[in-house]
C-alpha cells in the first residue's frame, strides 16, 4: 500500500470541503425553495377554506330560504283545503 504525501492528504481534503461546500450550498436552495412552495401552498389552503366558509354561509342561506318558502306552500295548500 501507497502512502498519502502530506500535500496530496492536503489537496484532498480541500477538495472535499468544497465539494462538502457545494452540497451544502445546494441544500440551502433546495429548502428555500421548498419554504416558498410551502407557503404558497399554505395560501391556496386559506383562500380555499374562505371559499368554503363562504359557500357554508351561502348554502344556510339558501336552507332558510328553502324552509321560508316550503311554509308559504304549507300555508297555501292549508288555505285551498
């Protein structure tokens, strides 16, 4: 077995550092990314769950409407009688 001279253990080590550097730099990327899709996709969340919010309103609305009307029609099918 060869043994490493000091400059090429040297060499070597600067190299993986760099590559350790690059790896690194490539990680910090990758979560900012994946921060800013996270984010975006917490808003897509809220404007969905607003919309049902709004349509749950919407749609008691409607039930009340619904109810209001179908008395009317009770009331008048009890008047033709």
């Amino acid at each position: 077995m060869s043994r490493l001279s000091q400059k090429q253990i040297n060499v070597d080590l600067f190299n993986e550092v760099q590559r350790l550097k690059k790896e690194k730099q490539h990680d910090q990327e990758e979560i900012q990314r994946l921060t800013k899709e996270n984010e975006e996709l917490k808003l897509k969340v809220e404007e969905q769950a607003e919309s049902i919010r709004d349509f749950e309103f919407e749609n008691g609305n409607l039930e009340d409407e619904v109810e209001e009307l179908q008395g009317r029609i009770e009331a008048l099918e009890g008047d033709a009688e």
